[in-house]
C-alpha cells in the first residue's frame, strides 16, 4: 500500500492532462462517426476540464482497483491450486479408524485405483520457546515419496531431499517453519519414547498438509523415535478413467466405517476458493459501489454542463438542431467521460497487477503476473455502461427543455 496508494494520487493529479490527450484522439473518431453531434460533444468534454476529468478519474480509480482485486482473487485460487495438487500425495487422503497388514494391497486392487501408498503420521510435543505445542510429523520413505508428494520442492528430487537426512534430521513446512522462527542448521526439541530430543532442521519445504503447518522425516528414523509401528493414513493415486467421486465410493464399499476422514486435493481448492472469494467479493462490492457512486458524479456533471449551457442548446434548437441531436451529443459527451475512464483505469489496474506480482508474497506463495483478458473485458463494459446509463437522464433534460423558455433564460 505504500507504494500503491501514492501511485493512486499521482494518478488523480496527471488525469486532467491524460483526459484531455484522450478527448484529442476521440475528436476524430467522434467526428468521422456522428458528424455535428460528435464534434459538439468532444469540443464541451473540453470545457470545465477540471470538474469533468476528477468526475471521470473517481470512475477510472474504482475500475483500476476492482481489475486488481478481480485479479488478485484469480491469481491466489491458481496459486494454492498449484501447490495442493503438487503436495498432497495423491488422488485421495484416507485416515482410518484402525488398519490391518491386508489393508494396503485390498487397497490396490479396487478398481480405478492405479496406487496405494500408507504413511505414518503423529501429533508430537514441540517444546517451542518454553511451551509446548502439537507438531504434526510425517515420515516418509525414499522410495515412494516420489510417486506420492507429500510436500512441494524445486532444484532436487523429493527422494533425493528425503535420502540426505541423517539421523535426527528433518524437514520443516514454511508455516511451522516461520513460526519456530529460527535458522536452517538449527535444531528444535521434541518430545521421543527416549525423552527430549534435538532435531536438526536441514531444509524448508511448502505443503498443504495440515494446512502447511508439519514437519517431515525419514521413516525408519520416525519409528525409532516414536514407535509408530502401524500406519492409519493412506495416500490413492487413481487411473485415468476414474472420477474422485467414483474413487470415494469404491474405497467406501470396500472399507466402509473404518474410515475416519477421506480428504482430496479438490476439496482444498474449493475451501480456499471459497475463503478467498468470499473475502475478495466484500472488497469488489464496495469497489462495484463506488464506481456505482461515480456514475452519479457523472450524471451530476453532465446536468450542471447542461445548466450552464442552456442558452447555448436554445439557440442550437433555433437554427435546427433537433431533439434527438441534443440526445446524442449528451450521450456522447457521459460516454467520453466513462471511456476515458475505463481505458485508463484498465490501463492502471494492469500496472498495479504487475507491480503487486513483483513485491506480494504470502506465505511463499508467490503471485505470478498474470492478465485475464476476459475479465478486463467485462470490467470495462460494466464502466462504459454505467457512464451510458449516467448519462440517460442528463440528454433526456436537455431534449425537453422548452425553446421558448431557453431564449428567455439570462
């Protein structure tokens, strides 16, 4: 926001000079396409060029802000998205109320299942800053950590990451990781079957297992520390035919009320795409509601332009300038305001796009620039309509005022 919010006011300051430029490269166009109309309108856009242009730039900032967040909303749900189907480590995630040695290969044999793979999991007493707290750790094996991620890692193989621990190593989330607070080489206590020990924290990983907040480490490792000795979770990859809604029911039929929770990586991107665009739709309707607020701004512009140019439109009638005339040139001159708006607010949401793709990051998620051509199609049709439906009112007034009463008006 520091740096956004005075890029806003450097925006409201130069956008006088920017309208004007703009009502430049319209004349033209107005004049090859309405004649009369169109001329008379881009000459009076130019008139009382400061209460125009900040009634146009009130529109122009709502649109730039609402391309941002409609963006911003789009671009975390992609973001997330990624990263869960990248470290959940499968189709579906089962927690079983207790499981049997057959359980694993049962499991491989239902149809439309391609894999199967149990791994251990306990909630161990962390001893952090002289409280203690619950750490979800996972152990996982060299062997099969490729096939089933468990978290997301770049410039080295999971398996490789996993075959580098050493005794009383391991890998930490980011989310656990930022609120330990501490270095990579550095060692957190847990609670073990041989009491307090200190294990070494050797690399930091993303994951959304257990929301992000977990620690990893090697299989044998984990069963010597705290004796686990039968495995409750499984990880299903299913083929390609398959639905997840038919990989559910089958392991349901086959395993029925043992089963404590069945989870998948869709089910994740639709709480985080519930989450984000629950919250982003507060801020879009506020941003939807002043630029709503603006086309008033326009209509009341448009009015008093009307006002003080009352004589001047009688004597337009006089020489034979008809009422649907008049229409058009006020129509003109509240589409102008609005197209000026929306180009340039369009224009500025993109730059604001890309300026909080270089400096946002949350909890290393990082935000890719990225422009939905769609959205800003849609965005600048709902500006052009509002400046349209503003501007209604405004052309029908000057349509109806009385020729004799325009000659009279001092």
């Amino acid at each position: 926001m520091l740096l956004i919010l005075p890029l806003l006011i450097g925006v409201a300051l130069v956008f006088p000079y920017l309208f004007k430029m703009f009502v430049w490269l319209l004349r033209p166009v107005y004049r090859l396409l309405f004649g009369f109309s169109g001329e008379v309108a881009t000459r009076n856009l130019n008139r009382n060029l400061s209460r125009t242009a900040m009634t146009s730039v009130i529109l122009c900032l709502g649109i730039a802000m609402i391309v941002l967040m409609s963006s911003l909303n789009s671009a975390f749900i992609q973001t997330y998205e990624k990263i869960i189907y990248s470290s959940y480590g499968g189709n579906l995630d089962i927690e079983f109320h207790h499981i049997e040695k057959t359980d694993l290969e049962q499991l491989k044999k239902i149809e439309g299942v391609a894999d199967a793979q149990t791994y251990p999991l306990q909630s161990v007493i962390w001893n952090l800053h002289g409280q203690k707290r619950k750490l979800p750790v996972y152990g996982v094996g060299e062997e099969w950590i490729d096939r089933f991620p468990l978290f997301a890692v770049s410039g080295k193989s999971h398996s490789e990451l996993v075959s580098n621990l050493e005794k009383d190593e391991l890998i930490m989330d980011q989310i656990a990781y930022d609120v330990w607070g501490g270095k990579i080489g550095e060692s957190i206590s847990l609670e073990t079957l041989q009491g307090t020990r200190n294990f070494k924290v050797v690399a930091v990983v993303n994951s959304m297992k257990n929301s992000g907040y977990g620690a990893f480490m090697r299989e044998d490792d984990f069963r010597d520390s705290f004796g686990l000795k039968y495995e409750r979770n499984a990880l299903v990859l299913k083929d390609e035919n398959t639905t997840p809604l038919e990989l559910r029911e089958r392991v349901f039929n086959q395993f029925g009320g043992r089963i404590m929770e069945m989870f998948g990586p869709e089910d994740w991107v639709s709480v985080i795409s519930v989450t984000y665009t629950g919250a982003f739709s507060i801020i879009n309707f506020l941003v939807i509601l002043s630029i709503m607020i603006s086309g008033i701004g326009i209509t009341n512009t448009l009015l008093i332009n009307i006002m003080e140019r009352v004589r001047e439109l009688g004597m337009m009638r006089a020489v034979g300038v008809t009422r649907r005339q008049l229409i058009r040139m006020v129509l003109l001159e509240g589409f102008g305001i609005g197209l000026a708006a929306t180009v340039t607010g369009c224009i500025f949401g993109i730059l604001l796009i890309y300026i909080t793709s270089t400096f946002l990051e949350v909890h290393s998620l990082t935000y890719q620039f990225g422009v939905s051509w769609t959205i800003i199609l849609f965005i600048g049709l709902f500006g052009i309509l509002i400046s349209l439906i503003s501007s209604f009112m405004p052309a029908f007034r000057a349509a109806k005022t009385r020729l004799s009463e325009v000659l009279r008006y001092e």
